[in-house]
C-alpha cells in the first residue's frame, strides 16, 4: 500500500486515513503499519488534523467517530 505523506486538503488527508484504517479493519495491513501510517501523515500534516483542542471539522465528518477513536489512541490525543 502506497500512503503518500503530504496532503494537499483535509479532505484528501481525511480519506487516506479512512483507507488506512479500513485497510487495517479488512486484514490488508497490520496494525503496526497502521499505527507507523498515521503517525506519519499527523506528523506531516498537523494543521489539516488538530486545530486547537479538537480534530478539524472536515476531519470529523470525513472519518467519523469509530476511525477518529483509533487516530486519538494512536497519537495520545485525549480531548
């Protein structure tokens, strides 16, 4: 699976990180590429994905609330 690290709009960032999760909850990635995945896109893309003490808002309507749960245990998030 080809993840690519710099995303351009939220949107594009928030449907990387569905087919990544999707990708982990189908069996086609382990759960440590998942966890290495969105490390890396929040640690290249920390403004499309925390503003203040909240996930943005396309991130959150893009991605939903049982994704979102696994992005806040994977990066240590808790707000």
């Amino acid at each position: 699976m080809e993840v690519k690290l710099f995303y351009r709009t939220q949107r594009d960032l928030a449907s990387a990180v569905n087919k990544i999760v999707d990708d982990h909850w189908n069996d086609k990635i382990s759960e440590q590429q998942m966890i290495d995945y969105i490390k890396a896109l929040h640690e290249n893309n920390p403004n499309k994905f925390v503003k203040g003490e909240k996930f943005t808002t396309i991130i959150q309507q893009q991605c939903g609330k049982r994704r979102l749960e696994i992005v806040k245990k994977i990066l240590n998030i808790d707000f």
